[in-house]
C-alpha cells in the first residue's frame, strides 16, 4: 500500500465514523470504561508501589528483625506452641553482634503503645500529646534504623543508656503540639508524671500513606523504659548486616547465633522470627493481589464489550456499504485494499476509545492524588503505551472478521446489491 493510499483509507475512516457520531460513541463506551479503569487502578497501585519502596530503603535495605511471634500477626489467632514462646532478652542484640561477623550493628528495642487508655502522655505546660509511641532503644538504634534522623539536637548517648538518664528524642508533631513556636532542646516535660529533658527532634516522617510515621515517636533510653516500665517484657532486636556481606549469609549467621543463645535443639524448629522490611512489600503484595484480580475483570468485560461493539457496527457498515465495495473492485482496488480499509476504520474507532480512556484514568490519578496526597498516584509512559496497545489490539482482533468479510464478498453481487 502507497502512502497515498494510506492516507485515503485513513481519511475515508474518519469521514465514515464522523457521519455516524452517536454510533460511534456508543460504540465505544465499553473500551473507554475498560482503558480508563486500567490506567487509574494502575497509577493508583504504582504509586502505592513507589512509597512502599521508598519506605523499605528507608527503614535500612540491609537490616533484620528478630522477634518471638511473626511480625503483622494476631497473637491470639497463633498456634500455642507459638504464643508460649519464651521472650527475647536484652542482652540478645550484644551476643548476636559478637557472634556474628555480618553483623555491623545489633540493637534491642521495646515498644508501649497505649491508645485505648489515657495512661501514656507527655505534657508541658497546659499542652500535652497522649496518641503516640514511646519507645526504648540503645544508641546503636538509629545506625539500625536510617529513617530515625535526628534534625534538631542529638540521639541517646552510651552515657545516657549506662546511666539510664530521664532524656526523650520526640517526633516532629509531638515537639509541634507541645511547643508550638518554642525551642524543645532542653526543655523538661513530664512522660506519664516522670520528668525527661528534650535532647533532640526526629526529622519529619508522616509514616506510610500518611498514618503514624516517627513524627509520633518519642525515644527514650532502654535502660531508662526498663526501669520505668518493667511489666512489658516483649524485646525485638534489629540487626543491620556489614555491606560486604549478602542477605541470606547475614540471616544464617543470625539465626544460628540465636539458636545458640536461646539453646534450640539441632533437630527443633527455632522459637523466633527473622524477617527484612522487605515483609511490608509482601504484605502489599497480597493486599494489592485482589485489587488486580478485580480491576483485570472489569477491564476485561469493558473490554470485550467494547470489541463486540466495533465488531457490530463493522459489520453494519459492510452492509450498509455493499454497493460502494462494489464500485471500489470494479474499478481496481484488491482484497487487501478492502481488508486494509474496514480494518483501518475498526482500529481508530478502538483508539479513540483508547485515548480517552488514558485521559480519564489520568484525570482520576490526578483528583486522587491531589484529594488525598497520601496516595501518590502517578501515570507512568509505560501504562500510558499499555493502554493504547490494548485499543489497538481490540481494534484489530474485533475489526478483523468484518474487514476480512467485506474484502471476500462478490463485485457482482455487490453492484447488485440495494
């Protein structure tokens, strides 16, 4: 085909869905409704996608968990076996450090979360915060932990852990709703009727999808929460592996330092947890599972709905144009040129769809992200390239039986035709 006859057929195609707009608009629904349902889940999830990454890296790409349950469980939904599980120690991280020569860091940390009661609350003055975290950790925390940076001030020292000083490290919002415009560092608040000296402030961190995140952390020396909070015996250690070292050799070395410490039997399953932040990507992984079975059905009834439909009113344009295919092979156009001309019509009626489906999908990511900023939905080039191949291919695969019917009827019967 010359590239005059190109753009004939091409210009015959447009003239033909012009005279037949409502049609053709019908038409084309479902393929809008199939696109544009694509694009907008997709953006949505690779957004999602892009800030569970980015929260992996953050929380160290290179760091392990030890922890006596499995982490994100419900502990009443475990096995016995599990919950009788004796409690990790203190002094866990240093055997481990010491045991393991992946290990650059190893860190022990206990956490009091209470927000069903009133009992946790920092106060100074006539402000006081009561929805937070308060955590023990050792100095060697925040090598463990890169998304814990300390903006103002400084992190608990060795001095202030040996000597279980009454410091605090706070999150942004915490220093933001307790001092408003005032300088924190050194300043004395009161945790729970207990006097703490502000020795420094976290940088800002709203935390994934903007739930609580380190600006509603407060820190304080392990020895210190010990001494304070001596009920709550869950410990968690975190472990971060040396650079030259990989994942797995770090996990092994870990997990057989524990085993020694914790006297596990060769032949019995360990009674603890090692796991990465990669767990909060698996996690998502199978959140995120069921919404991409879902919208790929959606898409795909709009899709195949949207192809019956061209198939539809392709073949009543054969119909309705017997006659001109006719005139057009008797006066020299072959089957291809026919083939070639009806398939044409069929695809630029599919990527109009296809195009304003993109449209669509992209203003729904825009609305979503500038509605609710937590979810950053983005509109990559390669969905962009995905949805309008999928129009395409819907034009050619639904297009191609009318097409391919109007190049075999007869010229004869065609000039005949009324």
């Amino acid at each position: 085909m010359t590239r005059d006859e190109a753009l004939e057929n091409v210009s015959v195609a447009v003239e033909t869905l012009r005279a037949n707009k409502l049609r053709s608009g019908l038409t084309i629904l479902g393929i809008v409704v199939g696109v544009t349902t694509v694009i907008a889940v997709a953006s949505i999830i690779d957004g999602l996608n892009g800030e569970i990454k980015e929260r992996v890296q953050r929380l160290g790409s290179n760091t392990l968990f030890i922890t006596r349950i499995p982490p994100m469980q419900d502990v009443t939904r475990l096995p016995a076996k599990i919950r009788v599980r004796k409690y990790l120690e203190d002094e866990d991280a240093a055997f481990v450090a010491e045991a393991s020569p992946a290990v650059s860091y190893a860190t022990v940390f206990a956490n009091r979360i209470n927000f069903n009661e009133t009992t946790d609350e920092i106060r100074y003055g006539n402000s006081h915060v009561e929805r937070f975290f308060l955590r023990g950790v050792q100095p060697e925390y925040i090598n463990a932990f890169p998304l814990f940076a300390v903006e103002n001030g400084r992190f608990i020292s060795a001095y202030d852990e040996e000597h279980a000083r009454p410091v605090i490290v706070i999150g942004r919002s915490i220093a933001e709703s307790l001092f408003a415009n005032l300088d924190p560092l050194g300043k004395e608040v009161r945790l729970n009727g207990r006097q703490y000296e502000v020795i420094g402030v976290f940088e800002p961190d709203k935390g994934l999808f903007s739930s609580f995140g380190v600006d509603q952390f407060a820190c304080i020396p392990m020895t210190n929460f010990r001494k304070s909070f001596p009920e709550i015996r869950e410990r968690f250690v975190a472990v971060a592996g040396k650079n030259e070292f990989s994942m797995d050799t770090l996990k092994g070395q870990v997990e057989e330092a524990m085993r020694r410490k914790r006297h596990v039997p060769h032949n019995k399953e360990s009674d603890f947890e090692i796991s990465s932040p990669d767990f909060l990507s698996s996690l998502w992984s199978q959140l995120t599972g069921a919404l991409v079975l879902l919208t790929g059905i959606i898409s795909g009834v709009g899709l195949l709905v949207g192809g019956i439909g061209v198939m539809n009113i392709m073949l009543i344009s054969v119909t309705e144009r017997t006659s001109e295919i006719g005139v057009r092979k008797a006066v020299g156009a072959r089957r291809s040129d026919i083939r070639v001309q009806f398939l044409l019509e069929a695809i630029m009626l599919s990527c109009i769809g296809g195009v304003i489906g993109i449209a669509l999908g992209a203003l729904i990511a825009l609305v979503v992200r500038t509605a609710l900023p937590a979810v950053p939905a983005f509109v990559s080039p390669l969905w962009i390239a995905l949805g309008f191949s999928i129009s395409v291919g819907v034009g050619l695969f639904f297009g191609y039986y009318p097409a391919n019917r109007a190049a075999n009827l007869d010229p004869i019967v065609c000039l005949r035709y009324e």
